[in-house]
C-alpha cells in the first residue's frame, strides 16, 4: 500500500487526515511545516504528499517547487483554506495532481489520493513497458511445443499458482513470463524482472528487499526493493538457479509469509504478489549437489513449464526468420530481404546453441547489412 505524507500546520486537520488514511490503509506521515517535510521525503519513500499552501517559514509553493527539484517518483495534492484561482494555477503548473479548497469533505480527500495512486500506478506501469518493445511480447511458433506451451499458458495465467520456467539461455523464458502476467487479473499492476545471474552476491539482497538510508556503507537514502515494487503484481526472478543458499532462505520465507524486512529495519511489509522463477539449471542436480534448498525448489515448482531448445523445434525457425526480418526492416528503415528456400533449409539445419536470441541477432545483422 502506498504512503502518504501530510504537510499542514492545523493540528486538527491533521489528525482528521490521519485517521482517515490510516483507516483506508495507507501509512501516514506527518508534519506541521516545508521544513521538516522535506526532511521526512529525505529519509522515507512517499507515494502521495498532501500540501497545505499556507505553511510557516516556507509555503507550500515553495515546498513543492523544492519537490520537484529532487523527486518525480510521486504525487503532490494542494490543500488550502485560502485559495484562489491564481495558486491554483501555480500549483498545477508545479505539477500538483489536484488541488482541495478547506473545508472539504474527506470523502473528496480519499477519492482524491485513490485517484492519484491510480495515476502512479500506471506511470509506473508505462515505464516499465517502455522498457519492452513489442516484439520482446510476441512468442512465435507454430511447432507443437509452441503450441503446448501456449496452452499451459492459458491455463496458468488466470490463477495466482507459482511458475518455473526453464529451458537453456535464450529459448525465450521471460517472453513466457509476461505472456502469464499479461494473460493474469494481476496485468494491471507492475512486471518485475531480477537477473539473479547479473547481481553480485552482496548485492542482490538489498536489490530484492531494499534497504533503509544508512543501513551499509553507500545506502545514502532509503529505497524499496524488488518484491515492494511488484506488490499487486509481478516479480520475475530469472535464472532463480544462481541465487545464493543465504539469498534463497530469505526468498522461501517470503513465499511462505509474504511479508520481509528491509535491510536496516525491522518492521515488516506485507507484499501481495505473483513469483514467477526461471532457470537454465537442472534444479534437481544442483539440489543433489547442495547448491538450491530442496523447500524453495517445491515452493517454486508448482506450475511448471519446460520449453525445448530451438534445434528440437524446427518448425518455428521459418515464421521466426519471417517476424524479425518484418521487425528489423521496419525498425531501421530498410527492405525486407528475401530469403530463397535453399536459405531457410541452411537455417533449419544450424544448431542455433543461443537459440531463438542467436537467431534474432543473426536476422537483426542480415537486415542491417
């Protein structure tokens, strides 16, 4: 649940804000002045920061002109009992998501910070979609292990049971995962990927839970972790395989309890979350040789979904070779070469040991050049 920060030197409508908030579940903050305001931002993470615009030593102009220096990650909701059309004006060309005229009823307030959660949300939710072009959505084939997995994908998606997903580097694993996300009641929420092959060992703990300001050496302000930023949604913990025993202990009691702490706190945070894992590694093997906890590996295996390297699915290479040429031409303005059937046997016949990522990469080249 979001957090959200009050700012108004009325005691009264403070603790009126509080209680309803809190009641709506919402973690509240609070203060009577710019100043110390600022400094609560400093130190927490706030979602939504409720500003009166009348405030001692520094307005709320003021304030939310010194927010908007630092911080583009929240929402900012004018409060005033001496409004005019002018400052609101102001307030909106500062970036205020709303502005509230006191007295105001405090169903207005909720529908208000409901309102502007929503929008953070998908803010949120568009960012992490840039980060994904259209073609990384698509899974394309028209061999029957396509069709196999297409189908356990529909039958996955629409429940809230635990996937791994494995198959060798490069057969298109997280296209599996978001394809379950997208195809979920969890779609309109955050997609959350961790490389846990990519994360030094005495990083990826605070990377996956976050950390409070001050809890190491270099933690300079407070930040959420991994499994926080996937609440109502997604996280995707991919090559789950090379995650260390010390890591996978913490993650196993996150699946059981869903709840962790920050590194630095002790106050827990309760996450509402889907786990998807994937791996290249046999888990079996690496359970035998003492490498994954046999606890976590039945945790995370209860839909599970084996895709087959791309040289045992031939039948996909010709509508693969078809979407990325179309892609690539598009994308960088050239023609879409011709392949002749004599070069698309050729093609068939490779091994493709980097699979259906080797084979985009060759086309995205051929394309090019």
């Amino acid at each position: 649940m979001e957090s959200i920060l009050i700012i108004d030197d009325e005691i009264n409508i403070r603790n009126s804000l509080e209680d309803i908030l809190n009641d709506e579940g919402y973690k509240v903050f609070s203060t009577s002045n710019g100043m110390d305001g600022l400094d609560i931002l400093e130190k927490n993470i706030i979602d939504i920061v409720l500003l009166d615009v009348k405030l001692p030593k520094m307005n709320g102009l003021e304030v939310l002109e010194k927010i908007n220096e630092n911080l583009n990650n929240l929402e900012i909701i004018m409060i005033s009992g001496h409004s005019n059309i002018e400052i609101a004006v102001k307030a909106t060309r500062l970036g205020a998501f709303d502005f509230l005229e006191k007295p105001f009823e405090l169903e207005k307030v909720v529908l208000s910070v409901k309102n502007a959660c929503e929008k953070l949300r998908l803010k949120r939710k568009t960012e992490s979609l840039i980060k994904s072009s259209k073609y990384q959505q698509e899974i394309i084939g028209d061999s029957k292990e396509i069709k196999r997995i297409m189908k356990q994908i529909k039958k996955a998606a629409p429940t809230n049971g635990t996937v791994l997903i494995s198959g060798e580097s490069g057969v298109g694993k997280e296209l599996i995962a978001r394809a379950i996300h997208s195809g979920s009641k969890r779609n309109s929420g955050p997609f959350i990927t961790v490389n846990c092959a990519a994360i030094p060992e005495e990083l990826i703990e605070a990377e996956l839970f976050g950390f409070e300001k001050g809890a190491f050496t270099g933690a300079l302000k407070k930040k959420r972790g991994k499994f926080e930023l996937a609440d109502c949604g997604t996280i995707f913990l991919d090559e789950v395989g090379d995650m260390s025993l010390k890591t996978q202990a913490k993650v196993l009691r996150v699946l059981q309890d869903r709840d962790f702490e920050r590194i630095g706190s002790e106050e827990k945070i309760k996450v509402d979350i889907r786990v998807i894992a994937a791996t290249n590694k046999n888990l079996s093997e690496e359970i035998k040789n003492g490498n994954f906890r046999n606890d976590l590996f039945y945790r995370l295996n209860v839909i599970p979904i084996h895709i087959k390297p791309l040289c045992e699915r031939v039948k996909d290479i010709p509508p693969l070779i078809s979407y990325y040429t179309t892609y690539f031409a598009a994308e960088n303005k050239k023609d879409i070469p011709y392949f002749s059937k004599s070069v698309i046997e050729i093609l068939c016949s490779y091994n493709w040991p980097g699979n259906v990522r080797e084979l985009k990469n060759n086309i995205e080249r051929i394309v090019i050049m």
